[in-house]
C-alpha cells in the first residue's frame, strides 16, 4: 500500500450518474492559480455511475484518488469513505454538480490558518445564472420546521424565516453563522478527529446541519466566508429520484429534531408532515376527478404519486 502524503487540502467529491458536471468540478479544483501554492488531493467516491465515470476519470485523471463502489452508496456515507482516506490538514465536501471559481480553495484554506477557533466553513454560491445561492443559516426551531419547506411556508412571518436564512448577512460578507450548506464544506482535520465523521442515519439531507450542530457543541466556530466564490448547479443528482428525494428530506428533518430537540418535538413535526402531505394528496385527487387544468395531467399524476410514497414512509409504512 502506498505511503499516505501529507498534503494542505483533501477535496472529497461523491458522484453518482453526473459524468460531466464532475469533469468540470474536478477541473476547476485542480486547476489552481499559480499563486495559491496549495497542495491538493482529490478524492472521487463513486455510487456504481452507470454513465462511465469511473473508467473515464481512472484514464484521463490519474492524479484523482477514485474509490468506485458497487452500489449507490448516499451522500452521507460516501463522504465518511472519503473522510477516512484524507490526508489533508484540511478537508472539504463538495458536490459533483459546482465549480470552484477563481482563488476560492485558498481564500477558505488561508481563513482557517488565521483563525484557530474556525472550525468549519462555507464560501459564497452563486446559481447558473449568476443569482446568490442562500447557503448559511442559523439552526432551525419548531416553528421553523412547521413553516420552512412546506405548504405554510408563504404564511411564515418573514422575522422567522430571515432570521433561519441568516437574511441579515450580506453576501459578501464574513460572519459567523450555525452551519453552511454541505455543497462547500470546509474542516478542519482537528474537528473529523475530534467529532467523527457525518451521522449516516441521514441518508442525505440535514447531513451537514447535524454535522455543524455537533461542530458547534464541541467549541468551533463556523463561519460564512463570502470572499472566496463557487458555482452550484442543485440536485443533479436527487433529481433522477424525486420521490426518493421528498421521503429523505422530510426523513432526515424529523431524524435531526428527533436527534437534538427530543421525541416529543419529532413526534408532533411527524404528525403534522403527515397530516400536511395527505392535505396536498386530497387537494390534487379532487382536482384529478373534475378535470382541473386536464393539461397537467401527467404532473399530478406524479404528485399524487410522490405524496403517496411520502405519506407512507411519514406513517413508517416503508
């Protein structure tokens, strides 16, 4: 086996069927400004692509570190394979589908050299189509939870979805926050020694809030930094799995409130996810039956579908 190299960054990238987006990650990592004079690894765990990827960057980026695996593996437990195998004194997840522009690796690895007490850190994300990603929040509360990401959400008192959103920070700014999207993530090594690795009970989703929970309790700070710049195309990958994609989110939200808030808490955010989907599932079969808008046919089909298979695993049913 070879002999593991020290080296200033680990980039760990979970691919699944994103061929092309990947290309153009990998690309935007390794290809530095001269300047920066990090020294970087790139770590790809691939979950069984069937588009080819893992004989494609094996040819054509032999300087990547590739751990193909035999099955889909999630988000979650493809980054503690990755976790595992890092060599850097920092670590950073990254998302397959984003492009890491300009000095940005430098910009977040030389905060975290000049500030001890950082744990963990997030850069800005722009959209495709150069709009702000909103990627930094504080931690949720319940009444969050029952407002933010469903039905209600358009009903929310703005104070408590801007105060979630971080609305206050501006987006080039530097600030302290509760946790960053798990698109960018940056670590310290200190803190996966420390802490471990992410809680593979989240599947996807809410993965990194816990992470950055359990960063916070164990005395770092987490900060958003705005200086340093990325691109984050969105679900690509959760997209080929809508339903799939409905059943974890509200999975892991109710895993986490469970985790940090107590039973009761959960129990009562289930009911009511439970109660909100068969709502929506009542509200599109009456439209179905008299014929709303025939047009969107096939879309609420799907729907009906989705909430469905939602309503049932809320119900423990799958």
């Amino acid at each position: 086996m070879a002999e593991a190299v020290p080296c200033d960054l680990s980039v760990i990238v979970i691919s699944w069927n994103v061929r092309e987006l990947l290309i153009a990650c990998l690309d935007s990592c390794l290809i530095q400004p001269s300047t920066t004079n990090l020294v970087i690894e790139v770590i790809v765990v691939d979950s069984a692509s069937s588009d080819g990827t893992p004989s494609f960057i094996a040819e054509h980026y032999p300087q990547v570190k590739l751990l193909p695996q035999d099955r889909n593996i999630g988000f979650t437990a493809g980054n503690n394979i990755g976790l595992r195998v890092a060599n850097g004194r920092y670590i950073l997840l990254l998302n397959p589908d984003t492009l890491v522009l300009d000095d940005a690796l430098y910009q977040m690895v030389a905060y975290l050299e000049t500030h001890s007490t950082v744990g963990a850190l997030g850069p800005q994300t722009y959209n495709p189509d150069g709009s702000v990603q909103s990627t930094h929040r504080h931690f949720p509360n319940v009444a969050t939870a029952v407002f933010e990401s469903t039905w209600l959400q358009r009903f929310a008192p703005r104070r408590l979805l801007d105060h979630y959103y971080a609305a206050d920070i501006a987006n080039d700014a530097t600030a302290e926050v509760d946790w960053v999207q798990g698109s960018a993530l940056m670590v310290r090594r200190e803190v996966y020694e420390q802490i471990g690795g992410l809680d593979e009970a989240f599947i996807m989703f809410s993965e990194e809030m816990d992470w950055c929970k359990r960063i916070k309790a164990s005395g770092w700070d987490i900060v958003y930094l705005g200086a340093a710049h990325i691109i984050h195309y969105g679900g690509q990958s959760t997209e080929q799995v809508t339903t799939r994609k409905h059943i974890l989110f509200q999975q892991s939200k109710l895993r986490y409130f469970r985790k940090h808030h107590g039973w009761l808490i959960a129990e009562f955010l289930r009911i009511f996810l439970l109660l909100s989907y068969a709502q929506q599932w009542i509200i599109e079969s009456v439209k179905a039956t008299i014929g709303y808008k025939r047009a969107m046919y096939t879309e609420r089909r799907n729907r009906l579908q989705t909430y469905r298979q939602v309503i049932k695993a809320l119900a423990g049913r799958i």
